[in-house]
C-alpha cells in the first residue's frame, strides 16, 4: 500500500519557511535596505503569525496552533487519535466481523482531510513570498504587493482556525432550521414586504473582507459577491427582492 503524505511533516516544512522569510526580512532591514510601504505592512502580518499564543498556554507560535488545530482529524497523523481506535473498543467490518487491530494508515487513506486544502494554500503562499522576496532590490513595488497580498492571505487562513464565537449570521437560522445566505439574513429584522424571502438556500461560500471570513450566500448573491468583491447590502437585496436584478454599481470589478 502507498502511504499517504505525512501531514507532520508537511507542517514542519511550513513552519520552518514562514521562520525563513522572518529571518530574511530581519536581513533586510538590518542591510538598511529601503522598505517599501507594501513590504513593510507584510511583515506586520507575517509577524503576527509568529506572536506567542495564549490561547492554549503552551506558548507556541500562533502559526504553530493553527497547524496543530489543521492536523487534529488528518489521516495518518499521530494526533487523528479517532482513527486507531480507543482501547478496548470494537470495530467490526462491513459483514459485522470484529476487527481485533485498527489499521490508521489505510483509515486515512480512505478518509479526508479537513486541514489538507488550508494547509496547501498557507505552503503556496509562504513559497510565492520566498520567491518575491528574492527579486524583490531588482523592482521593489511590484514584488512588494505580491508579498503583501500573500502575507495577508495567510494571515486570513489562519485566523479561520483560531478559536471564535459564531457570528449574528452563522446564529440566524431558518424556520426547518437549515443556515441560509448571510445576504439574505440582513432582511430578517426589516419591516414590510422586503422581510419576506429573507431566507434563501445557500449556494458556494465566498471568501472576502478584510479577514478573508466564509460567508455562505446563494447562487444570485455569490455572483454579486464575485464582480464586486463585497457581500450586498440589505438595501441591495431588497432591491433584487423586488426588481428580479442587482441595482447599477460603480465599484470596481473584485480581483
């Protein structure tokens, strides 16, 4: 059997690059190399994942904690503890035979991972810093904002697994007790025939704002989400409520 790629590893790998580019930034700074604005605000984020974590009074990096929290359910980890079984348990197989010895490499073959894409996209971006970085006396602007957009962006994935109490949105539920569109939900307190349809099925989650948080919206709002780069507003929603299409916007077409 082919074992799956250790996801311990993988983990170590992300820390030491993201402790790579600190030192290389530190380098920089200390050569008296000019830091450009862009630049700068990117090792603010990045710096951000390296503060020590409190949340768990261990004391490791907030980097560290976000791995740990990514690898608690991964196939084939030490730390999927649900895989292996507890002791004394009994498992049996599709026929109702017992098995008397787990087997957590061919579990996790066989099972997702919830940590796996986050953990992808934290390695891609850390990689794309390390790269700009490299070329970054060559032309500083525009590898500056690349920098700065991929420090922001796993700034944002990280703080998607630290500990939060749920939104106004994610607590706003349907009359079957289904989660709906995020958009939609803004009408819920309203007055008149615009309260009405205020639930709608969600469709995709979309991730923007400033956090870069999931927001689940239909498919019509979704699309909204997508060509502006922000959630509609209530006073938007009631408008496609009403007329059947989006009112005219000026913003700018998201990225």
């Amino acid at each position: 059997m082919i074992r799956p790629p250790h996801p311990e590893h993988e983990a170590t790998t992300i820390l030491a690059r993201h402790a790579l580019i600190l030192a290389r930034l530190a380098r920089m700074d200390a050569a008296g190399v000019t830091i450009h604005d862009h630049l700068a605000a990117a090792r603010t984020d990045l710096e951000l994942l390296d503060q020590r974590s409190m949340i768990d009074g261990t004391g490791r990096t907030m980097l560290a904690h976000v791995l740990a929290r990514t690898l608690a359910g991964a196939p084939g980890s030490p730390r999927a503890a649900n895989l292996d079984g507890g002791a004394g348990s009994l498992r049996t197989d599709e026929d109702g035979f017992p098995i008397l010895r787990s087997d957590p490499t061919g579990d996790g073959a066989m099972q997702g991972d919830p940590g796996a894409n986050d953990r992808r996209e934290l390695a891609h971006h850390l990689d794309a810093i390390v790269r700009h970085l490299s070329h970054y006396l060559d032309d500083p602007v525009p590898h500056a904002a690349v920098i700065r957009r991929s420090a922001d962006r796993a700034v944002c994935l990280a703080l998607n697994w630290l500990p939060r109490e749920a939104t106004d949105t994610e607590r706003h539920e349907s009359t079957d007790g289904e989660p709906g569109c995020a958009a939609h939900a803004k009408l819920r307190g309203r007055k008149g025939p615009d309260r009405q349809g205020w639930w709608q099925p969600v469709a995709h989650e979309w991730r923007g704002g400033i956090l870069g948080v999931p927001v689940a919206l239909c498919s019509g709002c979704h699309r909204f989400a997508k060509r502006v780069g922000r959630e509609p507003s209530a006073d938007e929603v009631a408008h496609y409520q009403r007329v059947g299409k989006w009112p005219r916007l000026h913003e700018a077409k998201a990225s």
